[in-house]
C-alpha cells in the first residue's frame, strides 16, 4: 500500500534530484569531503561556507543551512550562529546536528545558543536526542548508546518545546513534529561503521528543506529514506566499511523514483 507520505516523499525525492538546490553545510574536519560527495551524488549542490565573515552573507542566498557541531571552535561557533541568524532573517530553513553535545560543556553551551535560533529541523542519533530531552544516554562521544525507540518521547517533547521537525536516526528512524510521527525503516548496519554518515545525511536533509520548506517534514522524511533505500541497495554488494562507501555513494547517484518508491518503507504512527 503507497501511504500519501510515501508518495510525497517519492516526488520530492524526484523534484530534489531535478532541481540540485544549493546548500550551506557547516559541517565538522571529519565530514566535510564525505558529506559534499554524498550531496553532489544525491543530487544537490552542496558549499562548506563556515567563516563569520561571510556565512552569514550565504545562508541568505542558500536553500538551506546545515549546521553541524562535530568539530568545534571559537571561530566557527561564531559562523554558526551568524549563519543561523541570517537564515532564520531570511527565511531559509536549517538544520541542526548536535553532535556529541552532552559531553563537554563548551559544545553544551553551543547547543544551548543553536537551539534559541530555532533550528527547523533537530537530526541526531538516539543518545544525542535522549540528552537534549535531558535524560540520562548511554552514548560514548559521537557513536549512539542506545536504541531510537528509548528516544522517542525525548524526540516528542524536544519538537514540541522548539516547535521543530526531530529526527533520531539508527536501526529504524524515528520522526516527529509533536503532532505526526512516522519511523522509517531500511539501511545498513554497515551505515554507522563509517564515520560521518549522519553528518551527511543532515547535509542531505538540508537538500530535500529547500525544495520543501514548506513541507519540512515531509522533506525530512524524504531525506532519510533516500538513506535507507541508497543503504540498503549499497549493502547487496558491499564487503565491508570501506566498499560499502563506495557503493553507497554509487547506489546514491543511480537511485531513480522507482526504486525509491518500491523500496521506501515508511510507517506511520
Ligand atoms: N543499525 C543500522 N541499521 C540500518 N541503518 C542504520 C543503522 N545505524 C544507523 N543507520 C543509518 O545510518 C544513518 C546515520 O545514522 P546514525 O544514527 O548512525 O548517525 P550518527 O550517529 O549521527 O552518525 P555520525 O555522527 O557518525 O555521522 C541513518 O540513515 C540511519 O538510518
Ligand atoms: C569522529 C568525529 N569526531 C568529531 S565529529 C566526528 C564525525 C562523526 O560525527
Ligand atoms: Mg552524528
């Protein structure tokens, strides 16, 4: 059965790869290359502008903003929040990734000052999300500890309390506006055993919100299922970490709207 959020996925998976928006990642040292080679893949355009000096200025002609705290710094918190600001004066929706937040105070206080700019979309992984809900996660630096299921109340009460989109990715991703949830199942477990995947998949997230960003859920949904088909077809011939990059990225640039639709598995609440 095609669910009607299926098939607006589906057309925006198709309507994402026609129109290669542009987005602004700020993303972290380790994601930087993998993330901009899985959104030129996916089909869009992506530009790694992080400085204050001018991230401000392109958040204003991007289609989305990414934002990611993987690798953090003076400098680039500045850029951050610049590049928040300027979005939020524009109105281009952004997406925030808190990664790793909970385990020193200076990416706390950081998440803390994100968090006030109203990020549209929160994409984190199940021990990231349970600590911005304030409970106690078993996550070891930027790797989750915990299942998405323990995650979703946390996911709930964030996206009411910050009126946003929350995704926890993991085994079956879970996604929330507060009102409507879908979990959405596919992937690898090959996926978490290469870092930076869910910074680039924020990235892509970002993508599917400037083609949609009145549809950020919808747009959301649609990103992380364009992951969980991609992985899932990738881990077919894949041999390891290594192999599966490629194949994933691959797997990402073939992908066409049948596929999408035939494989997309989308369940909602
Ligand atoms: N066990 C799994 N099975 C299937 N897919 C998975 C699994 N674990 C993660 N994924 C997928 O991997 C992608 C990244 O999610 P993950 O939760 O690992 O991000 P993350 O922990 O933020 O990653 P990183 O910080 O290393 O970039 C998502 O598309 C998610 O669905
Ligand atoms: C390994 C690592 N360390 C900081 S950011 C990052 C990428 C995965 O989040
Ligand atoms: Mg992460």
């Amino acid at each position: 059965m095609t669910t009607e959020i299926s098939q607006t996925a589906t057309d925006l998976f198709e309507r994402m790869r026609a129109t290669n928006p542009l987005v602004q990642c700020i993303t972290n040292y380790v994601a930087m290359n993998y993330a901009a080679n899985v959104l030129l893949a996916a089909g869009a355009s992506p530009a790694m502008v992080h400085t204050p000096e001018e991230s401000g200025e392109f958040a204003a002609i991007a289609g989305a903003l990414t934002v990611n705290i993987g690798t953090l710094s003076p400098n680039w918190v500045e850029g951050m929040i610049a590049a928040a600001k300027s979005a939020n004066k524009a109105g281009t929706p952004w997406v925030l990734d808190p990664v790793a937040h909970f385990a020193t105070g200076y990416r706390r206080d950081a998440v803390a000052a994100l968090l006030k700019l109203k990020p549209t979309v929160i994409r984190g992984n199940a021990s990231e999300i349970i600590a911005l809900g304030g409970g106690q996660s078993a996550g070891q630096g930027v790797d989750s500890g915990d299942p998405v299921e323990q995650a979703e109340e946390a996911a709930l009460g964030l996206a009411i309390a910050q009126g946003a989109i929350v995704a926890v990715t993991g085994e079956v991703d879970f996604v929330t506006d507060g009102k409507r949830s879908v979990r959405v199942a596919g992937g690898s477990d090959l996926m978490p055993k290469i870092t930076a995947t869910g910074c680039s998949l924020t990235a892509l997230v970002g993508a599917y919100l400037a083609i949609a960003p009145d549809q950020a859920f919808e747009a959301t949904v649609a990103a992380l299922g364009n992951f969980a088909v991609a992985g899932e077809i990738a881990a077919k011939t894949a041999n390891g970490p290594a192999s599966f990059m490629t194949a994933f990225i691959d797997g990402l640039h073939r992908l066409d709207g049948a596929t999408y639709a035939k494989n997309l598995r989308v369940n909602v609440l």
